[in-house]
C-alpha cells in the first residue's frame, strides 16, 4: 500500500509554497479556495489507533512511554519496549493529551 501522504509517490499533494511566487499570487487571487475539516472526534480516534495502538514510531514511543510513566511509574516506563504488546488505553491517550493543554 503506497503512503498517501508521500509528496514524492503522490505529484498531486504539493504544496503552494513548493511553486513560484508568481503562481503563489496567482492561485490566491483567482482560484477557489476549499477547506475540508473531519469530525474531530474521529480524527482522535484515527490518531490513536495509528499512532499508539498499530505501529508506534519516532517520538510516538515517548509519548507511549510519558503515559505509562504517569500511570504505571518512571520505573514501568524505563522498561517498556515497542516490541511489547501492551498499549496505552484510549482514556489515557485521551487525559494525556487533555493534561498537555494545561
């Protein structure tokens, strides 16, 4: 399955900021502007499965290791690896991220 978010494999996903100055002003004053929005509620839903539950990556696993250290204790945390089949629930990737705003 191909990446959709790869600019590389997908021409279509450049950015404005990747052309001309001159196609810049262009596109701003003569083309339509669309935004799309998802229902935040899925996107937080979608975030969590892909990002804690499915396949952790990068600064991901610190976040998988921040929540248990808050639940579980530092020590816990040290001695989580990715390869270890226990996630961080739902309600705690949710307080974690609500803890974050404070």
């Amino acid at each position: 399955m191909t990446n959709v978010h790869n600019e590389e494999a997908n021409p279509l996903l450049r950015s404005l900021w990747d052309e001309s100055e001159e196609f810049q002003a262009e596109a701003l004053r003569d083309y339509y502007k669309v935004t799309f929005v998802r229902n935040p509620l899925v996107r937080l839903v979608s975030g969590y499965r892909n990002k804690i539950v499915r396949n952790p990556r990068d600064h991901y696993l610190i976040i998988i290791q921040e929540i248990i250290a808050n639940y579980y204790g530092t020590n816990a945390a040290l001695h989580w690896l990715p390869r270890h089949k226990y996630r961080p629930s739902f309600e705690q990737f949710v307080s974690y991220l609500l803890e974050g705003e404070r």
